[in-house]
C-alpha cells in the first residue's frame, strides 16, 4: 500500500519538524512548507496529497488564503487541517468557513493530531452515499452540492457537514452539543455559539429564499429538519 502523502505549511520549524518526524514513524510521507507561498506553488505543481496542514499565520500567504485558493480551484476532496495558535469563537468559524475540514489549537498532543488525521482520511476514503432529500431539498455526497426547487445552492465545508448530519436525522431534535460532536468532532467549550452561527449560515441559504422552512428551532433542546 503507497505511503498517505501530506503536505504541512508551518514556519515555525520546531513544529513543522516534529509533526514530520512524529508522522514519519506512523508511515506518512511528508512535505514541509516553510511559508503560504511556498505550500501553494508545492499544490500547484505536484498532485496526490492526501491531507493538508495548515497554520494560519505564515510569512507570504496565510493558510486561511491558501485554503480558499485550494477549494476554489481543486474542490474538497482532500481535506484539510488547521493549526493555529488562536482560538476564539470566530477564529474556528473563519477557517472552517473557508473550507477547513478540522482546526487544532498548538499546543496540541501529537497523538491528537494523529487521531484527527486518521478520521479525516477514513472520511474521504468512504464510499459516497446516494443522494439525501427533505421535502424538495437534494443533497448530493459525491460533490457537496444541495439543490432546491432547481436552484443550486453553493455550501462551505462546514455547512456541508451540518447540514448532512440534519438531513440524515431528520425529524430527530440534536442538541447543540451532539451537533458540535458529530460535525466538528470535538468538544468546544459549552458557550460557544459556533453551532447557532452556522446554523444561521445554513438557513439563509436553504430556507430564506423559499417559502417552506425545513430547519426548525426546538427551544431549549436544540435543533431539527423535517419536511411538513
């Protein structure tokens, strides 16, 4: 079986070096990119990675910047991951927001980064299921694109995810708490209004241009999406 070839753009070299050395003993082949330049021209000129690292703040272009250039032009078939040192409420929703599958907050432990890699490369190593529906909502897993009433509708990562999780519940409540976990697959600390903000995200654009809702408040308990 071929080596899992990831890419890691981080500038500070203590870190950069001990993912790749940690990685390397798990079997990964590794690239490093001192910087966000340099990591866009690596995904440029090579094909085949199957994971991308990013820290946020790099010298040149910054791995928000990097990441959106990668969706834009290639799609989301290879994930990616952020690492950054910051770690507010906004900050997680910015880089997801850009098309980040997962986001770690240095200092992390390595058997962590480890764990997270592996589920993200079991998730686009699955098989896409057919497509999901409510009501006349279509979600299609093989290219991420829902459509209602004949209109596509364009969904970032996380709006993605979110609105799967829903649609392959529906008529289910989730909390705030299993959504986080099922989604993001971590933990946040309970204030945290991530979910809300996306869930805002995912109605403006499946439920405000049309006349029946699908996404529905359950006060108290969380959220549901059901089709009557």
């Amino acid at each position: 079986m071929a080596l899992r070839r990831i890419l890691i753009a981080e500038d500070e070299k203590n870190i950069s070096d001990f993912v790749k050395r940690g990685l390397s003993d798990f079997d990964f082949d590794v690239t490093v990119a001192d910087n966000g330049t340099q990591a866009w021209e690596l995904l440029e000129k090579e094909e085949g990675y199957d994971l991308i690292i990013l820290d946020i703040r790099m010298p040149g272009l910054s791995g928000l910047e990097v990441c959106k250039k990668y969706r834009d032009r290639y799609g989301y078939l290879t994930p990616v991951l952020m690492l950054t040192a910051l770690g507010t409420t906004n900050d997680i929703v910015h880089g997801l927001e850009v098309g980040a599958d997962d986001y770690m907050v240095k200092p992390f432990k390595f058997m962590e980064l480890k764990a997270r890699i592996e589920s993200l490369l079991r998730r686009r190593d699955a098989v896409p299921d057919a497509k999901l529906f409510c009501g006349d909502l279509s979600l299609n897993p093989l290219n991420r694109k829902a459509e209602r009433e004949g209109i596509e509708i364009d969904l970032s990562t996380k709006e993605y995810r979110l609105l799967e999780c829903l649609i392959r519940n529906q008529g289910t409540v989730l909390s705030r708490r299993t959504l986080l976990k099922e989604v993001w697959e971590k933990n946040f600390d309970t204030n945290t209004n991530v979910v809300d903000v996306y869930v805002r995200y995912l109605r403006s654009k499946v439920d405000a241009p049309f006349s029946k809702k699908l996404i529905h408040t359950v006060v108290g308990e969380g959220y549901m999406m059901k089709d009557d």
